[in-house]
C-alpha cells in the first residue's frame, strides 16, 4: 500500500508517494519549478488564490504518475500539510470568495489590536494562549470591517488545508490544530471562542466540522479523483500547518524536542505539555498534532517572515545570474561578518518576533569597493542565522532551553554557511534529517488511517542524514551576532 502528501508552501506544492513497507518516498515532485507568485496590490498586503494551489497540485500529481512509479490503485490514504494561518472564505455554492489573505499579510494587524483590546489580555492569554495578532480571526475581522457584504456571502471559514480538503471530498472539516493557529480555539474551555464570535455576531456554524488531525476527513470525489487522475474514494486522513507537520515529519512531538525550518520563513518550533505563552505575543502557541482535550500537545512557534524569501531577493537582485547551489558556493569562499556587510531579513510583513511592528528589511556598511554580490549572499544568509539567534534568546526567556535541533535538508540548511551559522549561533547540535513536508503529510497519512503505527521516540527518526556540533572555541560568530543586535536595537524601531 501506498500514502500521498501534499504540501501547500507559499513557493510550490510539493507531493510525495511514501510506501510504509520501505519507510522511503517513490518519488518526490513539485510544481512550479520557480517560486510562485504572492499578489500585493497595496503595501503589506500578501494574497494567493486557493483555485492556483489546487492548478498546482494537479499539475504534481501529472508529474507524478508520468514517473511510471505509482500505482494509483494502491493509495490508501491522502495527508495534507499547509502554509498556516491563510484565511479562506467559501460561498454556499462551495466556490472560493476570492484570494485567500495569506500568514505574511499584514492589513488586519489593527483588527487584531482591537480584538485584544475588546477581550481583554487575561481572556486572551488564558485561554487563546495568544493574542490576536495578525492570525485568521485578525483577518475575518478586517473583513467584517471592510467588505460586509463578503461576510453575507460565507457559508465556511476555513485555513487553507481545509478547503483543499473540501475540494477533494466535498465535506468541510477542520481540526484544533487548524483552529488554534487561527485564534479561534479556546484551551480553557476545549471549545471555540465563544466571546470572539459574540463579539463580532459571528455564526459559529461557519466552522466546519471539528475533528482530530489524524483521522478521517472525507472521501476523493469522482470529480477530484478524475481531476487528479487518482481512484475515487480515496480518504483524507491527514491535516495540519506546516510548521506543525515539519515537527511531526522530524519526530519532534515529546516534550522538550525543537524542529527547525528555513524556507520561505524561518521557524523554531519547540514542544512542551505546559499550557506556556509569552507575555509580550512574540512567541506563539498552538496545538499540536497529537493535542487533545486530556493530552496537552503544544508547540511554541517563533517565526521570522523573511528567510528563503530573502534568499530569493538577493538572487533576483544580482539578475539571477547564479543559481543558489553556485550562491552557496560564492557565500562559502568568504569569512564569518561578509567584511562588515549586515543584513536585516525583515521585509515580508510585520514580525511577531518584533512585537508585531513592520521595519522592513535592511543593508547596512556597503563599501562599493569591496563588496559584491558574494557577499551579498553570505551577509542574507547569516543576516537570517542572526536573526534565528535573536529569537531562540526570546524563546529562552519562556524557558525553552535548545538542547537538540532537528531541521530538513533542505532550504538554506542546504547551505553550509547557514548550517555552521544557525549551529555556532543556537549553541546546540543540530540533527539533519532526510525528509520533507510532503513525506512527513503521506507518514500522518499512513498513521491516520491506521496502517502505521509506530510513534517517533526522542531517537533520531530513520531517515537521519547528519549531525552537527557546536565549536565552542569559535567566537567569532558571536561577535558578529553582536554587532548585528546593537544596529537592530539602535535603529529604534523595536524595544
């Protein structure tokens, strides 16, 4: 038997066939081959429409099955992992209302203020385990705000898996997970925010049926299954963001484990048993895939919008003459510092990291003499490894200690500039590990349905691919970290 997963990144969909018996993926595909498009027609704005992430996850199932190494007939599962905190509206006709406001926009984090201000920090802390912020119940309330007459239409309120699910079955579904990354669950009461949605005179049923991450979602529809030349019937026994499904690929679920991720954006997820928040909303807590009513499963998320996406910048910028492999080539042949090049990778948005606040990114030191576009590459690269450091600081202050570090090879842990840099940064090992969004959607596939059932342990999951220690002798990371911190606190524009 087989397991399909779908991830739904910002750049691409990426789809993996996972067969249990070998515990390897047949194949591995994802479309487009160059990074998609984020729409911003107004400053701070990000959308992308949900009808271009179902175009593309056809398009990888074609890739997929010309491969000629998948038996369609032999799928029994689907698992789907997803960019978090996107809001999609759905009319009564099961058509989408538009674009889906995506994570990195940043329009509603005024709504979000307001909300806090209404309900109160206790209620917000106590039992949203965050505030607001600029989540999916920020962005329904922009919306309720700004296009009332889009509200008279919603028929579901869904984060983007759930409506690639409900594309797929036709039945609308979500689960605590996907809730509380919107801000719409409350831990206190195991129910959804009540107060939120009387607030507002929100309609509660505008939330889709709630159930566990790994269970059963709905069947493939004849009309899904012909679109993505699969077999009808096919359950969906799988969802959850992707930060949490890139812990759950890891083996990260047991108190006390980190992941780590640096694609578009950077992430630490760390998990604890402990209902933990942070006082000033810079860290963020949400259920985790194996969180229940009497099993506390939660993971604290620091994010930084502006990692890959950065990357991306400086490729564009220098006219996309080197593709990244020759990039982190080029970074690798210079010293730690750039020669006194630094980067700030905050231009994708507000950063919770920064007390919710757009500062945009920023390049300081260039000498016109003595830089080029190799040391670009290597101030972006560590530029984003300093700012990993400036939020594992914060993640200490939440007493999250980082002890081991598990991330994909992939992304820019593919550099070797960032690896040795996140690695003398953080203080901790990091453990790299063979696997991907998609692989680790197919094993929640596989474990939904029932047909896989052994748990990750605190051992490095099978597909270990290397580790990497701290050098406790080597300084000079830290000197520039330093030097990095003082410019980013003098600039003002945080505390």
């Amino acid at each position: 038997m087989l397991y399909l997963g779908i991830d739904i990144g910002t750049s691409s969909v990426k789809l993996s066939v996972w067969e249990p018996e070998s515990g390897k993926s047949l194949i591995t595909v994802q479309y487009p081959d160059e990074e998609a498009s984020i729409l911003s027609t107004q400053p701070g704005w990000a959308e992308q429409s949900p009808d271009i992430w179902w175009e593309y996850i056809c398009m990888a199932m074609q890739r997929a099955n010309a491969s000629g190494l998948v038996k369609t007939e032999q799928i029994k599962g689907i698992g789907i992992s997803y960019q978090m905190h996107g809001l999609v509206l759905v009319d009564k006709m099961g058509a989408c209302i538009g674009n889906s406001i995506i994570w990195c926009d940043s329009r509603a984090v005024e709504e979000g203020q307001l909300i806090l201000k209404s309900l109160g920090k206790d209620y917000c802390f106590e039992h949203l385990l965050n505030t607001p912020g600029n989540f999916t119940a920020a962005k329904l309330a922009w919306m309720h705000k700004h296009q009332p007459a889009t509200m008279e239409r919603i028929k579901w309120v869904m984060l983007p898996g759930d409506y690639i699910s409900f594309r797929m079955t036709g039945e609308a579904t979500t689960t605590i997970a996907a809730l509380s990354e919107g801000i719409f669950w409350d831990f206190q009461e195991h129910q959804l925010a009540v107060p939120l949605f009387q607030h507002f005179n929100w309609n509660m049923d505008w939330i889709p049926s709630i159930r566990p991450v790994f269970s059963e979602h709905g069947f493939l529809t004849r009309q899904a299954a012909k679109e993505l030349q699969l077999i009808p019937g096919i359950p969906i026994t799988y969802k959850a963001g992707d930060q949490m499904n890139n812990a759950w690929s890891l083996g990260v679920v047991a108190p006390g484990q980190i992941a780590a991720s640096a694609g578009t954006s950077g992430v630490i997820y760390a998990v604890t048993n402990e209902l933990s928040t942070d006082p000033f909303s810079r860290i963020n807590t949400f259920a985790h895939v194996l969180h229940t009513k009497d099993n506390t499963n939660l993971g604290l998320l620091m994010c930084i919008n502006g990692a890959g996406i950065l990357n991306k910048w400086v490729k564009q910028l220098t006219g996309n003459q080197f593709d990244y492999e020759k990039m982190n080539q080029l970074a690798a042949n210079l010293s730690p510092g750039a020669e006194g090049l630094l980067i700030y990778p905050f231009g994708n948005g507000v950063e919770r990291l920064l007390g919710n606040k757009k500062i945009n990114a920023g390049i300081r030191n260039i000498d016109f003499n003595r830089h080029t576009p190799a040391h670009l590459f290597r101030a972006a690269q560590e530029g984003i490894a300093f700012a990993f450091r400036y939020g594992m600081d914060v993640l200490k202050e939440v007493k999250i200690e980082p002890q081991l570090i598990r991330a994909g090879s992939a992304g820019l842990f593919l550099s070797k500039v960032f690896q040795k840099a996140f690695v003398q940064l953080s203080h901790a090992p990091l453990e790299l590990i063979e696997t991907s969004g998609s692989e680790g959607a197919a094993k929640g596939a596989a474990k939904g349905a029932g047909h896989w059932g052994a748990e990750f342990t605190d051992k490095s999951p099978s597909n270990f691919f290397q580790r990497f220690d701290p050098d406790e002798h080597d300084k000079q990371w830290e000197d520039c970290y330093l030097e990095w911190r003082e410019l980013l606190l003098k600039s003002n524009l945080i505390e």
